[in-house]
C-alpha cells in the first residue's frame, strides 16, 4: 500500500535540500508532486528524474517573496490537478545575511528581506491554498521552523523572529482550521546537512567539516548531522492518513534536541 496514491503535493523550495527529499519521497508513495522553487533549472531536473522513474511531478519557477507568483503557482495546480491535497510550505533560509543577525548589525531593509522569504511567502501560501483545502473538506499543512527560534546558538534575529512567528501561525491556523479535515502541524529542524549551509559564514574560516564534527559533538544527542530523508520520513508521517488526529503539533527533528542532553555532557560518576 502506498500512503500518498492519488494526492497531489505542493513542495516550495523542492528543487534542494529537505524539499528535494520531500519531492522524491512523496512521488514514490504515489504522490503527484509539484516542484515549486526560485531555482528553475534545479526543480525541472528534480522533477524529470521522478517523472523518469515512472512518478508524476512538475515544476515551476515562483518566488515565494512575490504573491502574484505565489497565487499563479496554486491556481495552476488546482486547474491541472483539480485540488492541493497537501502543501510542504518548506523553502526559507538566509541567503545573504553573511553574519549580520545580532541586534544593530542588520538595518529594516535587511530584516524585511529575510522576513519576506521566512514569513510572508509561507503565508502566501496558506493563504492561496487554504481555500482550495476547505472546499475539499481535506488537507495536510506541514510548515517548517528552525531548531534556532527557540533554542539560538547564534543570533540571527530576523530569521529566527520569521520562524517564531510560523510556529505561532501553525498553532492559531490549525485551530481555525480544526472543524475542516485540515492538519497543520510544524516541523523543527535541527543541524540538518543540505546547501542551505553555504549561506552561512563559519567562524574565523573553519573548514566546513570541523565545523559540522563540532557541531554533532556539542549539539547533537544522537551525534550525527540530520540528512533531508530524516525530515523526509517525519513530512510523510504528517502528510498521509498516519497522523489524522495530530495537529497544532510542533514536531522536532533534531536527533535529540532539545529534551535530551548530548552524551558530551554527561558526568562520569555513579549514583
Ligand atoms: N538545514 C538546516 O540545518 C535547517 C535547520 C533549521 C531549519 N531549516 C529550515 O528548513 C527549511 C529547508 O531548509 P534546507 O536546509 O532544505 O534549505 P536549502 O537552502 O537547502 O533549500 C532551500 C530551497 O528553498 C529555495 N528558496 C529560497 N528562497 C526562495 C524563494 N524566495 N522562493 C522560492 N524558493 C526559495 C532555494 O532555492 C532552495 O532550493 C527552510 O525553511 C530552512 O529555514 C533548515
């Protein structure tokens, strides 16, 4: 049995990363995925690989900071495929930040910047797809957060106030849309290995490898990087009939974090 067969999946940001796991998996449960991203090249090659292996997908170039995109994007699908049964509101990140996220390091221009990809374009979404959703009585929201919003351990205010506020969002939506057959759920992404890490600059020019083995060793009770199937398993999980009477959950992917305390941390003594 598969647990997608007949759906139909909007994935923003599935041309890389956790989006592109999220698109592969999806369309070998027998989802029809489309492959939304501001990296047009990326996402088509992503999407003819799965169409090849016998899946369905598509994909479109929207910039998800722009709403008029936003809404082509969900309108197409709906005339295409006839509904949005799912909705992966992923893409996000800090691309050009280059280190500046402490208070007085960014100016307003800057803090609109990242709030526009890591805010308003999630909620573009909800709201072109929402209506589709309610109409058909059935949907699966899953948006993404950061394991930084709660939990920093460096200061990136207006990415971490975006991801914050798409925690606060998935909890007042999935009340509002409670009465609808409409899940919406969050999952919070630990230190997972993807591309997003080349937007961010490591101290004093460490090599990216010693800076991730410092990372596990200190951060990561289960003591590896995360992978995009990691998240990839966990989006199916709240995508299928699997979690029908799970909403308004914030789900952490993050190889312990933050309940568990890294083994680097214990005591050596008996009690
Ligand atoms: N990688 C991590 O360790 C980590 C940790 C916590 C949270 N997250 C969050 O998880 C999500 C996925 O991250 P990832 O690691 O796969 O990122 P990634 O950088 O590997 O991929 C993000 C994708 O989003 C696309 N994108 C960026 N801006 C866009 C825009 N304006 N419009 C449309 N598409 C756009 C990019 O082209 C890219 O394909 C993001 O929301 C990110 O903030 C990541």
């Amino acid at each position: 049995m598969l647990y997608l067969e007949n759906r139909v999946a909007i994935v923003t940001g599935g041309a890389k990363g956790m989006g592109e796991a999220i698109c592969r998996k999806f369309a070998s449960e027998g989802c029809t995925v489309v492959v939304n991203d501001l990296d047009l090249e990326t996402a088509r090659k992503v999407a003819d690989e799965i169409t090849a292996q016998g899946g369905s997908a598509i994909a479109n170039k929207v910039d998800q900071t722009i709403q008029a995109d936003v809404i082509a994007s969900v309108e197409d699908t709906v005339s295409r495929y006839g509904k949005v049964d799912i909705l992966i509101n992923n893409a996000g990140g800090v691309a050009g930040m280059h280190g500046r996220g402490a208070l007085g390091t960014f100016d307003m221009d800057e803090f609109e910047r990242i709030t526009d990809i890591n805010m308003r374009g999630p909620l573009y979404y909800l709201t072109a797809v929402v209506p589709h959703m309610k109409k058909a009585m059935y949907g699966k929201i899953v948006n993404f957060s950061s394991i930084g919003a709660m939990n920093p351990v460096v200061s990136v205010i207006p990415y971490h106030a975006s991801k914050g506020a798409i925690e606060a969002m998935t909890r007042n939506l999935a009340f509002e849309l409670s009465t609808y057959n409409i899940n919406v759920n969050v999952i919070i992404p630990g230190n997972i290995r993807t591309p997003f890490w080349g937007n961010v600059v490591f101290p004093d020019g460490m090599d990216e490898e010693e800076f991730f083995r410092q990372t596990v060793v200190r951060q990561v009770p289960i003591q590896r990087m995360g992978t995009s199937e990691d998240i990839a398993g966990a989006a199916l999980f709240l995508s299928s009939g699997m979690s029908d009477f799970v909403t308004g959950q914030k789900i952490w992917v993050a190889g312990g974090s933050p309940d568990v305390n890294p083994v680097t941390v214990r005591y050596d003594v008996n009690i």
